[in-house]
C-alpha cells in the first residue's frame, strides 16, 4: 500500500452547507463516515472542500476564502443532490491522488501567507472590498482613549510611530506599522458591553461563520470579543443563489431532530454519541427505523456531565439548551422560529464556547430566509 | 565554572534587570527588571553556597529567595491589575501621584 | 530492586517505545471511532498510520502576521515534554535520568506544558486558536495545584522524590489502593495536560480545533502526536507511582510496567468516548473546592499512616 | 570539561535572553525570554547539584511567565503581531546605572579573596534541606508559609474587588452600563 492510498484513508472534508441544501449536507456526511473518512475541524484540517449547494455571491466568496485555505494537496466539489454525493466524492478523491496536478495546485498559489482566523474568515464583510477580512473598526477616537498607549503623547514614547491621519480603512497599503496590515486591537468603544470584568481588555471583531463546523448553514455572525466575551453580535444569512433545492428539508422532521441532536453534541465534544446521533438521522433519512434510537435517548439524557455543562445556556421562555436537547430527542419540539435577533442577543455576554453551543441549541432554520442584518449589543 | 565566572553571570543578570526594572514604564515590564534582578541574585546564592559553604542552611537561603519573587510577582500583578482598573493605566509615569 | 542508569544511547529508543505506545493508544482511539461510526472495529486501527502519511504529505501553513519562532516552539514543545517525563519513569531495572527528585521533575515538565500549548495557540496570530490557548492556561490553574497535592501522596509515602524509590516502597501494596483520591486527581491532571477527552477543551469543536486550528502538516502532526505522547507520559508516570511500576508475578518487571502502561492508558482512551467535554470555566469550582480538599485530605492521611508505621 | 561547556552555554543562554526581554518586540516574546532565562538559571543549578531547587525554579518560572505573558497581554493591549516597542524613560542614566552595577559587582567577584570551601555537601541533598527546613530552620518555614498565605489573600483583596458574577449575577448583559 503505498503512502497516497494509506493517506486518502483519513480524508478529512470541510463540508459547507448552503442554506436549504441540508439533506444534501446529511448525505455527505454519512457518505464520508462509511468510507472510514472524517469531518474537517478547520479549513487547515481539510483535504477536501465540498459546497452542498448553489451558494449565492457572498457565500461563493466566502468559500473561495476558505478554498484559499486549505493547505494542499487538496480538491474541492460542489453537489447539489444527496444522489450526486458519491460520484463527486469519487472524483475529488481522484483529483487528490493526481500527484501533477496537486504540484501545478500548489505552484498557481501564491506564497504569501494566509489571513488567519481563518476558521471563521468571511472574505466579505458586506463592503465589498472584501480585501482585508479583519474589521478595520479601530475607535481611533481620542475620548474614548484606551487605544493602549497609541494616543498618549510621552516624550520619547516611541510606540511605531501611529499616525492617526493615514490610518485609512479603505485601502490598507502595507507600509503602515503594522505587520501583515492588521490593527493593533482596539479598546472597547461606547456601542459594546462594557467589559463584565472591568479590565477594559482589547477588542477584536471575530465573524463567526458561514463556513465553520457545526454551525447553521450560511449563518454569518458578526461577533466582536473581549477577551473571549462576545460582548456585541450582529447576525445575518447569507443567500443561496436562485433556484431551490431538489431534495427535501431535512429541518422539522425526525431527521432533523436528530441533526440537531448530533450538532450540539459534537460542540459539546461528546464525540462518540455525536457520532451515533448521526447514523440515527442517516437512517431515518434512508427511510427506516433505527432501533438504537431509544437507547441512545436515554444515554444522552442520562449523561450528568452533559446536563452541567449545558444547563442554563441559551434560556428561553420554553427552557434551556438541554431542555431543548431533551425535547429533540422526545420527539416532542414545538416548531417555533428563533429570530435572527434573538441569537445575536443571546449570545451577547457569553464565552465563545457558550455562545456556540447557544447556537446550536437554537436548531435555526436558515433556510428560512431571514435576511434582515439584526444587531445586539447596541 | 569557577565562583569568578558564576558570579560575573549573576552580576550581568542583576544588571540587565536593574536596567529594566529603572527604565521601563510598564509595571509589569519593571516587574519582569525585578524577576530578571533577582534571578541573578538566585545565581550568587547558588554560587556561595557551591563554592564556600555547601551546607543545608545555604539552600534554605534560595527557597526563601524563590519564595520572595512569588510574593513579589503576586503582589506585582494585584497591583497592576488594581491600576489598570482604577485608572485605566498601567504606566508607572501615571502613578506618581500615588506619592503625592 | 535497584535502579540503574542507562547510557545517553539509549535515549533514542526510549523515544521511540514511547512513540509506539503513543501510537498504540492512537490506534485504539481510531478502532473506537470506527466501532461508533458503524464501521468494523479492525478498519480504524491504522488510523495513525494513515493520518501520518496524510500529514506528511500536506503542505505547512503560515498565516499574516503569525509569531513564527513562538509558534514553532510550542509545537515542538509537547512532544519534548513528553519526552523529558518518561525519562525519569524507571523501566524495569533501567531508566534514562535517575533524578533525586524525579517526582518533582515530572511536574515542572508538566508546567513546560503549559508554555507550549499557550504558544501554539499564540504564535498564528488567530482568533480561534488564541482561545484555546487561553483556556488551556485557565483549565491548567484549575488542575495544577491538586496535580501537585496528588503527586505529594506517593512521595511522602515513599519518603522519597526518588522515582525508584518510589516503586520500591509499592513491592507490598500498591499506592493506588489506599491514596484513590490522589490517583484519580492525577489522572484528572493527565487528561487535563494532553488536552484529551473531558479537559479537551483548549482544542475543542466549540472554536474549530483552538490550538490545532491552524495547524497544517508537520504542525498539525507534532501537536497530535505531542497530545497522544503526553498522555502516554503520564499513563506510564502513573504506572509508577500507583500502580506498583514493574512490580508483579511471573513477568519481567519492564513487561509488567509496559502491561500497566498500556491499561491505563486504554481506560483513558475509552474514558474520552464516554463524556463531553466540560466547559474551562465551569472546572475551577469544582477544581478548587472538591478536589483541592480531597486530595490535601488524601495526603493527610498519608502522611498520618507514615508517621504511625514509623 | 563537559560540565564547563554546559556551564558556559547555559550563561550566554540566560543573559542572552534577559536581555532580549527588554529588546523584543512582543508581550509574548518578551515574557518568554524571560523564562528561557529563568529555566538557563534553573539548569545551572543543577550543575552544582541543586536539584530540588533547580526543578523548583523551572516549575515555578514556566508557570509563573505563562500567567505573566497574560498580563502582559491584557494590559499592554498587543495582538500578536510583532510591534516595534520601544516604552522606556530615561533610558540613558538607566543604562549609565546598569552598566556602573555591573562593573562594581564584577570588580567584586574578581577581586575579592573569597575564602576557600568550607565542608562538603551532603550526600542527599534533597534530605538534608527537607531536614534542615523542618528541623534548625524550621523558623523560616513558619515564617514564610503565613507570609504565602498572606500574600494569597491580599492579592485577591487588591486585585478582585468584585468579580463579573458578583456585580452583575448570572445575566452578564445587565452590565451594558452607559460609559
């Protein structure tokens, strides 16, 4: 067996889900799960780059964002069917294998080093410039005045020289001080939170999503973290491209539930019923019915650690994240649409890792459509 | 390695943190002079107690010595983090009138 | 049984028994990924193979503005500690560094940890990884000090930081069956410096991978490796120091070490597919008010037998 | 000879980075300079066969900088890029100072006639100390553990005068205070 074959064993694919293409999505991971291969964690994890879906043009961009990411040697497809899922896993396998090609892959990139962040880098923030995928936002403003240390006149304060006149946020040219052309991060400004801790830490805008790992289909989050404190959220969705998908949603029926289930585990970190989760939903997709369903019910519900760790997240009247989790699994969930507002509110004053789990507790249907931008934290 | 060579290590680390701990603004970076001045100070201890006296009581002198940069970073920090929130800096210019 | 002191040569193969082992908990890992996908068991026991030649095929990553040289050590930083902790574990009738003091070098090396994953985390200059690295540091305050508690008991009972010693004192009784709290604090502390299962979260899925999400390549390979490595570290540590290290019937005593090793490096493989990951912040309370008291309890007692029996 | 050379290497090591700790241009670089400087001392401790103490200092100062770089971080406000930094007052008497130091202490060390060894150390040198801090010196010990414990409780007195559970309960958004 030589080395190429023994590698496309652990394929790792980063899977993008285009909203309203998630029986899509549910078919490629059950397809990368019987074939011994696993889900990508980053864009740097990933050999494989697979679009479910017609994305629309912000999402194409932020795909190609993230294509520019993977390491390589790398391939990507794009399905649009659950039926057109193993041929073009068979063709991006192929384009892996194909040594030359990978060779003139890697020679057309070019060898600047890739933005970081790059888990949740969007390569368009809305502006369309789209250049430089951190948030400019610096609150130069004087009187705000905990840019540390960039505003204070010292004598021989010689802090690189920042010159609050060319700081430009449309064209950033690299002769600035700063390397790479990112912004020392700036302190909080008067629209965040103030710092529950009183420190007054730096402030960096983080979007979370569209293409991140368990996370809503085009779901774009724009966070902005002190610390590791969301402190103000802005949520949006980007749009597929025209034309609805053949297949249908996955979302509000048992599957679907199940889906839930196995995301919210996943962030959780419980792998293994995350895992299980998954094949319950691929086999109620498949149109059967999977009698280890009861028993993994009853393990996830039983589970102590889990109940701390998800106990009072995401409260809503109905309950929180683990009553929600108890219902998917009951079968019992009432249908009810969360807003996009209400997720960029309850996020807001959480950790990172809390506020994904919110997230994924909510089960949002982004194919939906709701594509009014609605801002927290303000 | 004789007690010459150790103690002229020790005393450039002394004097390498001295000259951190005098001209830094940052509390912390005086904190880290402090460390720097002090870890040359273990250094001679540890050269005495090698080279002179290799008794246990020498070596009491050094826990106490690793104990008091502890306490100093402990202390260093309470404070800084007490400066910063109180007034939002961390300069030891800015606290001078601390003195007053 | 005494301990003697290996020459500088053999510390290569030292190396690399500790690499197979680490391999071997990897395969394991892998078969029982496999068996819950619902593939055969036997498909997922290559699977460190295979993510070796997939790692080593790909292309490295860099990312703007990253702190190359911080980066690089704290990748590299892992698989050394790992390395430097086994060193002092007795193997049978050898070992590579006979220190006085090896219990207490087990720790610092395991607060070498520390520094590592922080910079790993640091040097890409990302979000994500940032985090991680952070919330290593805060689940490590919370783990750290009963850690050094726990590792007290075996000493004060042996009456020595002497590592051989140590197992000496266990040719009657194993540690294990009357210090349990320290053991399984220390276990708690194993899981918590490889970044593994329950304390897995500085690279948890909650921020895309944290201290491994831009590692590609080479990096990504010597972070694994360097987790795998430190948990097999501390499973052969706590061998030693609880589980009687190469005391036992019929077996040559480094079988017996390696058998040990082995078991309680499994039960902390499968332990992972059991339980979630807890929340950083979450584990200090418990951290701090149960399992502090507990083991300064634990080595109350200890301490109270020694004198007794004295 | 093998010992001369760790010896010197070890040296070079330490100061060498306790001067890029006021020379580098990052928090983290900075702070972990540091500790490449601490853990160089450490070695040389062992060296002279201070294990125990030698361990400790690597053990307390890897742990001790990892928190610090935090510090350092979160109060410098640095991203990680590398920023040329250069935050000092008074630079030139502050070297003039160093540097008359180090000449006096070398001077020092050169010229003195130190006495020769006195005794030899003992064959364990981890159970003479543990010895000697709970039996001759026991003094130090009960002097130093309250002070410890002091230290502890102050810290968190001056440094949390409420947390962010305390001021704001479990909702943190309650705290979106006007600024």
């Amino acid at each position: 067996m030589d080395l190429r074959s023994l590698a496309a064993r652990r394929t790792a694919v980063l899977a993008v889900e285009v909203p309203g293409w998630g029986r899509t999505r549910c078919a490629l991971e059950q397809h990368v799960r019987t074939r011994g291969w696993r889900l990508a964690d980053s864009p740097a994890d990933a050999d494989l780059l697979v679009v479910c879906g017609r994305p629309g043009a912000r999402l194409t961009a932020a795909v190609e964002h993230v294509w520019g990411q993977l390491p390589g040697p790398r391939a990507r497809a794009e399905v649009t069917t659950a039926e057109a899922v193993p041929a073009a896993l068979d063709r991006a396998t192929a384009e892996l294998a194909d040594g030359a090609a990978q060779r003139r892959d890697a020679d057309g990139r070019p060898a600047e080093p890739d933005p970081g962040t790059t888990a949740t880098a969007t390569g368009d923030d809305g502006d369309g410039d789209g250049d430089m995928d951190m948030d400019m936002d610096m609150d130069m403003d004087d009187d705000s005045g905990d840019m540390d240390h960039g505003d204070m006149d010292h004598g021989d304060m010689d802090h690189g020289d920042m010159d609050h006149g060319d700081m430009d946020h449309g064209d950033m040219d690299m002769d600035m001080p700063m390397p790479g052309g990112i912004g020392l991060a700036g302190g909080g400004g008067d629209d965040q939170l103030a710092d529950p801790d009183s420190l007054d830490l730096d402030v960096l805008h983080v979007p979370l999503g569209p293409v991140l790992p368990h996370w809503p289909a085009g779901l774009l989050l724009h966070t902005t973290l002190q610390g590791d404190l969301v402190v103000a959220a802005r949520a949006e969705v980007l749009l597929p491209a025209d034309g609805s998908p053949t297949d249908p949603p996955v979302h509000g029926t048992a599957a679907g539930r199940w889906d839930a289930v196995a995301t919210l585990l996943a962030l959780a970190g419980w792998d293994d019923a995350a895992v299980r989760a998954a094949r319950v939903r691929d086999e109620l997709l498949a149109g059967g019915q999977p009698p280890e369903a009861d028993r993994l019910a009853r393990r996830i519900t039983r589970s102590r650690l889990l109940r701390w760790s998800l106990r009072g997240l995401g409260r809503l009247p109905e309950g929180d994240a683990h009553d929600r989790l108890r219902h998917w699994l009951a079968g019992t969930e009432q249908r009810r649409s969360t807003e996009l507002s209400a997720v960029a509110d309850l996020v807001t004053g959480l950790d990172l890792a809390s506020a994904r789990l919110v997230v994924a507790s909510l089960d949002l249907d982004t194919a939906d459509r709701v594509t009014v931008p609605v801002e927290a934290g303000s | 390695m004789t007690l010459q060579t150790m103690l002229l290590v020790a005393a450039a680390l002394f004097s390498v943190g001295l000259y951190g701990a005098i001209s830094q603004q940052v509390v912390v970076m005086v904190m880290m002079g402090l460390e720097l001045m002090l870890n040359g100070v273990i250094l001679a201890a540890a050269a005495f107690w090698w080279f002179l006296s290799p008794t246990p009581d020498g070596q009491v002198l050094l826990l106490v010595v690793i104990t008091a940069m502890t306490v100093e970073m402990a202390m260093g920090f309470a404070v800084a983090t007490l400066l910063h929130r109180s007034r939002q800096s961390d300069m030891t210019d800015m606290a001078t009138d601390l003195s007053r | 049984m005494t301990v003697t002191e290996v020459s500088a040569g053999w510390v290569p193969l030292a190396a690399a028994l500790l690499l197979a082992v680490a391999a071997a908990a990897a395969s394991l890992e892998g078969a029982l990924a496999a068996r819950s996908a619902g593939q055969p068991l036997g498909s997922g026991l290559l699977t460190p193979v295979a993510e070796t030649a997939r790692l080593f095929g790909q292309r490295r990553r860099t990312t703007v503005a990253a702190d190359l040289p911080l980066q690089r050590i704290g990748i590299a930083g892992l698989l050394t500690a790992a390395l430097l902790m086994v060193a002092v574990v007795p193997f049978g009738r050898w070992t590579v560094a006979d220190l006085t003091v090896g219990v207490v070098w087990f720790n610092a090396m395991d607060v070498l940890v520390w520094a590592a994953v922080w910079l790993a985390g640091w040097g890409p200059n990302s979000a994500h990884a940032l985090v991680g690295g952070y919330r290593f540091l805060a689940q490590a305050l919370s783990y750290e000090l009963p850690l050094m508690f726990a590792l007290t008991a075996p000493a004060v009972a042996a009456g020595s930081l002497r590592l051989g010693d140590v197992v000496a004192a266990q040719s009657g009784l194993w540690f294990v069956v009357w210090m349990p709290v320290a053991f399984a604090v220390f276990c708690a502390a194993v899981a918590g410096f490889s970044v593994w299962g329950p304390l897995g979260a500085p690279a948890g899925a909650t921020t895309a991978g944290g201290v491994l999400v831009e590692a590609a390549g080479v990096d990504r390979w010597l972070l694994s490796a360097g987790r795998y490595a430190l948990l097999t570290a501390g499973a052969a540590f706590g061998a030693t120091a609880f589980l009687g290290g190469g005391h036992g019937p019929l077996l040559p005593a480094w079988l017996w070490l390696l058998v040990k090793t082995a078991a309680l490096l499994a039960v902390l493989v499968a332990l992972r597919r059991r339980l979630p990951v807890i929340r950083p912040e979450q584990l200090a309370a418990p951290a701090w008010l149960v399992a502090l008291p507990l083991v300064l309890l634990q080595v109350l007692v200890v301490s109270v037998v020694v004198v007794v029996q004295a | 000879m093998l010992t001369g050379i760790v010896f010197w290497v070890l040296a070079v090591v330490a100061v060498a980075a306790g001067v890029a700790v006021f020379r580098a241009d990052s928090m983290a670089r900075a702070t972990y300079a540091l500790a490449a400087s601490f853990i160089a001392v450490g070695l040389v401790l062992l060296l002279v066969d201070l294990e125990f103490l030698g361990v400790i200092t690597v053990l307390m100062m890897t742990m001790e900088m990892a928190v610090m770089g935090i510090y350092m971080i979160m109060f410098m406000g640095m991203n990680p890029a590398l920023m040329p930094m250069d935050m000092v007052h008074g630079k030139r008497p502050a070297l003039a100072v160093a540097i008359g130091t180090f000449v006096v202490l070398a001077a020092g060390a050169l010229l003195v006639p130190w006495p020769t060894r006195r005794g030899a150390p003992a064959a364990d040198l981890v159970t003479s100390l543990g010895e000697a801090i709970m039996e001759s010196k026991m003094l130090v010990m009960m002097t130093v553990s309250p002070v410890l414990f002091a230290t502890i409780v102050a810290a968190l007195v001056l440094a949390l005068p409420r947390g962010r559970y305390d001021r704001l309960g479990d909702d943190l958004r309650a705290g979106k205070a006007p600024r």
